[in-house]
C-alpha cells in the first residue's frame, strides 16, 4: 500500500515519534495528541480496518492488545488509559490503516462516548 501514510511511518519512509518496533508492530506517538500520552499501535501488515480484517490477522492483534498495555505502562498510565480503534466513517476512522489509540494522563479520559 504505497499511498498508505501509516505504513510509511511503519517502513521507516515518513518520521514519527517510535515507542516500539517488532517484526508485527510499530508504535508511535500520535502527532495531533488529545490527552498528555496519546499513542498508535499499528499491524506492519496494511489492514484498513476491523471490518477488513480476517483470520489471519488473529495473531498479530493479539499482539498487539498485550503490548498496549506493556507500553501504557512504560509510558506512565498506571492508574489506567483509553483504547480507541475507530472503524469506518460511523466510528470517525480518518486513517485507514488499522490503529490502536492509547491515550491517558493524570485526569480521568472522560466518557467513553457522548449519548445522541
Ligand atoms: P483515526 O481518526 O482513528 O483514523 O485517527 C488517526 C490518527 O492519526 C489521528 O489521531 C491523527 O492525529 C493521527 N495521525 C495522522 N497522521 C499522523 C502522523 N504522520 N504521525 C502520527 N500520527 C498521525
Ligand atoms: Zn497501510
């Protein structure tokens, strides 16, 4: 996926703030941060989204659900963190490279969403 900025960030191609790195994963700080730790954990293999994804991806997303927590720890979110992964143009998904947001700080994140 050529055009895909993630997998750029994830090849190295585009700069970013890396946390972690593996044969699986990439993490990095999020550019446009929404609370004081505010990171991505993203597959190194392209998969637009949770509704794209398939079995053979069961692997590397389990992976990945352990390392967010691993690096919310390194990243001092003891008391706890959000998990967000926004799919499609309902769950306000910009980046269509599948994500894992982890954001947290001294302040509670707030309500999980707002009731319509
Ligand atoms: P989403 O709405 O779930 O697709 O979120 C996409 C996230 O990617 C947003 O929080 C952006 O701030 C973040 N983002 C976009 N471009 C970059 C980049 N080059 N480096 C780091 N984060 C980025
Ligand atoms: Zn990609």
């Amino acid at each position: 996926m050529v055009a895909c900025i993630f997998c750029k960030i994830a090849a190295g191609e585009i700069p970013s703030k890396k946390i972690y790195e593996d044969e699986d994963m990439f993490a990095f700080h999020d550019i446009n941060p929404v609370r004081p730790v505010h990171f991505l954990l993203i597959p190194k293999r392209h998969v637009g989204s949770l509704y794209d994804v398939d079995a053979s991806y069961q692997a590397v997303l389990g992976k990945m659900m352990i390392k967010a927590g691993d690096l919310a720890r390194k990243q001092g979110l003891n008391d706890g963190f959000r998990t967000i992964v926004n799919t499609g143009k309902i769950g306000g998904q910009e980046v269509y490279h599948l994500h894992i947001h982890v954001m947290g700080g001294p302040e509670p994140v707030g309500p999980m969403v707002y009731r319509v």
